[in-house]
C-alpha cells in the first residue's frame, strides 16, 4: 500500500520574466491545498517559485521554506510561510528538502531546478528512495 503523500518538494525558477505558466502554477498550488498536501521549496518569493507558495498560502495551505544562510540577503520572505530552515549551505539545502518531503514535483526552471530534478532521479535509481517525482510539461498558449 502506498504511504498518502503529505508533503511535496517544488522545483522550479526564481526567474520568470515573461509571467509564464502562472495559471497552471496556481492551479496546481490549488490542488495540492485541496488534497491536504503541504509544499517544501527553496524559499524564493520571485518567478514560480514565489507564485507556488502564494497560491498555496491564498488557499489556506502549509509552506516550508529551506533557504541557503548566503541566499538570506536575496531573498524576502513571503507572509504566510509557517517554517522557514536556514541551512549552511545548497548542499545541506538539498538534502532538508529531499528528506522532509514525500514527493517531488519538478515546474518550469532552470541549471538548479535541472540540478535538483537530477539527484532525486538518480537517488531513486540507486533505490535510496522511491518517492515519486513528477515533471510538469506544461506548453505555452
């Protein structure tokens, strides 16, 4: 029997300059509230990554931000956020991330959201974990 998944790590851009994807972005934010699924994410308030943990807080959900101690003077953090992890560094980011979360989904970004995707896929290849991961294919309008 598969274990309900609780919590879902959000990969995705701080960088969005052209407001791409947003509807989806909420949406999904939406659904995942509604599905009593709260989100792990990098801790951004910019791009998709700020617009996923606004959705999910505007729909009454839980965020946990894990934040790198030098990404702190970059970053605001956004109202609502009910935990905030400040780590050492990406690596140990990283790992906070993977190992608070029960799945894993993988939103429009770029060499870290391509960084981080990677690493969960090849730690389930090794069989250190078999969280799911899910990689939105979402195509422009």
């Amino acid at each position: 029997m598969d274990k309900k998944i609780k919590t879902v790590c959000v990969f995705c851009s701080t960088f969005n300059p052209n407001n791409l994807f947003l509807d989806e972005v909420s949406e999904l934010g939406k659904l995942l509230v509604q599905n009593d699924i709260s989100i792990i994410y990098g801790g951004g308030n910019k791009g998709l990554m700020g617009h996923i943990a606004r959705s999910v807080i505007d729909n009454g959900g839980k965020v946990t931000a894990i934040i790198p101690e030098f990404l702190m003077k970059y970053v605001e953090i956004i109202d609502g956020i009910e935990d905030v992890i400040v780590t050492k560094d990406m690596h140990e980011r990283k790992q906070k991330m993977y190992s608070l979360s029960d799945a894993f989904v993988t939103l429009p970004g770029g060499i870290g959201t391509l960084d981080e995707m990677t690493e969960v896929l090849t730690w389930n290849q090794l069989k250190q974990h078999n969280k799911k991961l899910v990689i939105a294919n979402y195509s422009m309008k």
